[in-house]
C-alpha cells in the first residue's frame, strides 16, 4: 500500500501489526506530517511482549516499545518503523481506553498517546475479567471484528471518530522530533 508523490524516494515504513486500521493510522499519519514524501506501508506481526491486554498506561507503552523493537530487528532495513499498542487503565473506579504509538527512524524516537476515553460498564466488567477490549465490544454490541474496524470509540460515538482517526492524530504527535531534528538530534560531543 503506498501514495505516489512527485520526485521522492519511496520510503518503506515498517507498521507493527498486520490490523488494517493500524496500519492505515500510521501511514495517514506520516502523510499528514510528510505530504511532499511518499511512503510504502510494510505490515508486520511482531511480539509486544506484554499482555493481550495491556491495562496500565506503562505496558501499553512498553507494548509500543517492544513492538518497535521487534519490528526493526525482522526488518532492519526500513526507513521508519511504527508500534501502535492499545490499552486501558483504571481511573477513579472507570476504565479508560487509549493507545500508545512509537515511531523510529534513524536515531530518533517519537512517542506519543491518543486521547482516552472511559468505556461504558458493561465492556469495563468484561475486560476486567480478563477479556480482550476487542472481543468485549463485539460482545456486547453485538458486532464482529470490531478491533479492525471503528473499534470501542467508532461504536461509542455513532463513527463521529474511529480508531483510525484516534490512533492517526497520535502518530503525527509522535513524528514531532521528525519534522523537528534539529530540536530533538543529540549531540553527544556537546553533552
């Protein structure tokens, strides 16, 4: 899947899951960041290393992480790399729902959290119990595969917003040191 631009390198992005809705958030959002650049979206299904479920702000990014990592060491030689981790974490008695993105490119690293919001009771019971987000949506509203489509938000809000979007604006956040190199670039020899 890539966006033909005028007079640039196709640059292979290397997406941490094979899920369409990841993949089409990370590369929507390179777009949005990079419009003069065209980019080839190279899905890829690595371990995050955590659980299925991450219920902490620290494993979903820790998942984000691992999958970043993992990513780039079965594909060495793409440009960027993206690890898109879901999760919830509990928040004054409710279930907060959100996603951690990681993005790496040559020596830089981005990072960067969705917004959250707090999912109904019914689907909060569900995932406390052990049950995968994804799986507790379709439960309880009665759809199919709904983790690869609008997700728990597209559902809630009507598909006002979506998972793709939710997870997009995350991902522009999380390419600001790559539109800003000059701010985020280490010098080693000034430090």
């Amino acid at each position: 899947m890539h966006t033909e631009r005028s007079e640039s390198r196709l640059l292979r992005v290397v997406v941490a899951s094979k899920n369409p809705v990841k993949v089409k958030a990370a590369l929507s959002g390179l777009q949005h960041m990079f419009p003069e650049q065209a980019f080839e979206a190279v899905p890829a299904s690595v371990p995050s290393g955590v659980a299925d479920q991450p219920m902490s702000d620290e494993e979903t990014l820790q998942g984000a992480l691992n999958r970043v990592k993992n990513a780039r060491e079965a594909h060495p030689d793409a440009d960027y790399w993206i690890g898109l981790e879901g999760g919830v974490s509990s928040m004054q008695g409710e279930l907060a729902a959100f996603a951690w993105i990681v993005v790496q490119g040559g020596t830089l690293t981005g990072k960067a959290r969705s917004g959250i919001f707090f999912l109904p009771p019914a689907v909060a019971a569900l995932v406390e119990r052990g049950v995968e987000l994804g799986k507790a949506d379709d439960m309880v509203f009665n759809h199919q595969n709904s983790k690869q489509k609008g997700g728990a938000i597209g559902i809630l809000t009507g598909n006002v917003l979506d998972r793709k979007q939710l997870y997009e604006q995350a991902v522009m956040l999380a390419l600001v040191p790559f539109k800003n190199k000059e701010l985020y670039q280490q010098d080693i020899t000034k430090a």
